[in-house]
C-alpha cells in the first residue's frame, strides 16, 4: 500500500511539474487573479450584507414614523373638535351676555321710575 501511496504522489508531483512548465507564469498570474477576485467577491458579500441590514433599519424607522404620523393625525382631529366645541361655546357666551350699557341704562329708568314714585 504504502507503495502504491508513493507512486500516486510522484506521479502528482510529476503533474504539477508538467503544468508549471506549459502554462509558467500564465497559470500563476491567473491564479492571483482568482485570489483577487474571491477577495473583492467576499467583500462585496459584506456590503450587500451591511446594505440589507440599513435598509431593514430604514424600513423599520419607515413604519415607526407612519404611526407616529398616524397618532399625530388622531390627536390633530381631536384638537380641532375641541377647538369648535369650544367657539361654539364662546358664541353662545356672547349671545347671552348682557349688554353693560343696557344694564346701566337699566338702572337709571329704575332710579327715575324710584324718584318719581310718591310713595317712597
């Protein structure tokens, strides 16, 4: 066996011997290429990654502000019911207030009606 093991590695070696001599610094240089390119591959991996992961973040943020936007939109509603509520009150206020120079006036034509009275 051992044998057998050695001669598959000769005839391995004799392989690679034969291959650096017909291609040489052809299959070198295309080697380094391949290491390149793996290199830049992986790293492009990583951005796409990093990139995947803001735009999940942004997505997020996305429907955060939309309901926020949403609770915003309620509470304006609210606030503008409250603000007619409130007119309609300070309208019916006024209708039913009293005219000061109607009261003034008021009291004179019964001080008059008082000063004219023979009884008092």
């Amino acid at each position: 066996m051992n044998k057998k093991t050695n001669g598959t590695q000769q005839s391995l070696g004799g392989l690679k011997e034969i291959r650096e001599i017909i291609f040489g610094e052809a299959l070198s240089t295309i080697q380094k290429q391949v290491d390149v390119l793996k290199a830049e591959n992986k790293e492009l991996k990583q951005n796409v990654k990093r990139h995947e992961n803001e735009i999940k973040k942004s997505a997020n943020l996305i429907v955060e502000l939309n309901e926020g936007l949403k609770s915003c939109n309620s509470n304006h509603l609210k606030l503008e019911k409250i603000v007619k509520s409130i007119e309609a009150d300070l309208k019916a206020l006024n209708l039913a207030k009293i005219d000061k120079n109607q009261i003034g006036q008021a009291f004179i034509e019964w001080g008059m009606k008082v000063k004219e009275d023979p009884t008092t």
